[in-house]
C-alpha cells in the first residue's frame, strides 16, 4: 500500500504575475516618450530631429502627419499615456482596467498598421520613429495576451 507522499504531485499551473502589467506600463512610457518628441517635432516644424533619414522628414511633412491640425503623434502620446494609466490600475488589480487597456491596445494596434500602410504604400517613406512606435505598440499587445485578470 502506498502512502499520500508516493502520489506523484501534479505541478500548480499559476497565472503569469502582475509584474506583466508593471512591465507593459515601462513599455508605455517609452512610447510616451517617443511620440512626445514627435509631436513636439511637428509642432516646431524642426524636421532635423530626424537626421539624416529622408524618410523622416518626408513622413513628418506628409498630409497624413496631423488630423484637423493637431500632429498624429499627439493622439499617439494620448494613447500612451492612457495605456499607462490603466496598466498601472490593472497592476493594482482593478478588475475594469484589463478591459479597457485590452480594448485600447487592439486599437492603438489598429492604427499602427494603417501607419505603416500609410508609409510602405502611399507616402513610400518610412519614419524610424514612428516604426518604433509601431514595434513598441506590437510589443505590448503580444504582452497583453499573457496578461492575467487582475
């Protein structure tokens, strides 16, 4: 007869951490940081901050860079920071946080990839920039599927 110890123990499956949260939050504020500048760019009209990279300023100067006069990035930066207040509260776990940074980030990754349409397709310049929003914007949505209910 075996005892309780010779019952082989099924490991317990955790869900990820919140610590994803406090992470996709870091990721945030890089993005923040990254269409500040942009948007600050566009607003001082300094296309220098792009260097040598014609793209840059060819994107920067396009129609597409503003909506009814505010600079594209702005919305970006909004976006941003909005994303890193929820993470933040989803850290916290407050439970309505998940979703809304969930429905945010589907569409920040929305538009991400009509940017990048925007730049291969009909500006035919690309911005490094804006392609690292983009970069940061999929990170964070690949993040948000491992992210747990707080």
């Amino acid at each position: 007869m075996g005892t309780k110890d010779s019952i082989p123990q099924i490991p317990e499956i955790r869900p990820p951490s919140v610590a994803l949260y406090w992470i996709i939050a870091l990721l945030t504020l890089v993005g923040l940081a990254d269409a500040t500048f942009l948007t600050v760019a566009h607003l001082t009209g300094d296309d220098a901050v792009c260097g040598s990279t014609a793209g840059c300023s060819t994107v920067l100067g396009s129609v597409y860079a503003s909506f009814k006069g505010i600079p594209t990035a702005g919305f970006g930066a909004v976006a941003y920071f909005t994303a890193f207040s929820l993470a933040v509260l989803a850290a916290f776990r407050y439970g309505f946080a998940r979703g809304l940074l969930l429905l945010l980030v589907g569409l920040m990754l929305l538009a991400s990839l009509y940017f990048l349409y925007l730049q291969a397709f009909v500006i035919h310049a690309f911005c490094p920039f804006c392609l690292g929003s983009a970069a940061i914007t999929f990170l964070i949505a690949g993040l948000m599927l491992f992210a747990p209910q707080p």
